[in-house]
C-alpha cells in the first residue's frame, strides 16, 4: 500500500513539474499601445519609438508589425 501512495505521489509531482513546461508561453508587455502624433502636415517625416518588454515564460518573437 505505501508503495502505491509513494508512486501517486511521483505521477502527481511529475504532472506539475511537466504541464508549467507545456504552459510556458511567450507574453509581451507594451508601456503604450498607441501614440496620437496630433496634426501633421503632409509629407512630413516622423517617428515615434514603443518599448517592447518579454515578460512571458518563453522566447517572444515578433515575426511581423502592421501600422494602423
């Protein structure tokens, strides 16, 4: 009997250990999600920089930005 309560307790404990590796996901955290640059006259140049932090478990990626 205490050889089966020692193996239940190894599958439960295995079980955490694996799902929070299973579970790591990449997240981001952006200060601001958008910026109004106001009333800009045409063909002029701007910039404006938005700070990306990973805050997730995982390599975050960014494969691709699209402008509003």
């Amino acid at each position: 009997m205490s050889n089966i309560r020692l193996f239940a307790a190894f599958l439960l404990l295995a079980f955490f250990l694996l799902s929070s590796f299973v579970m790591a996901q990449p997240k981001m955290y952006l200060a601001e999600e958008e910026f109004d640059f106001g009333y800009v006259p045409q063909s002029s140049r701007i910039a404006h920089v938005f700070w990306i932090k990973s805050v997730g478990d995982d390599t975050l990626k960014i494969i691709d930005i699209k402008t509003g």
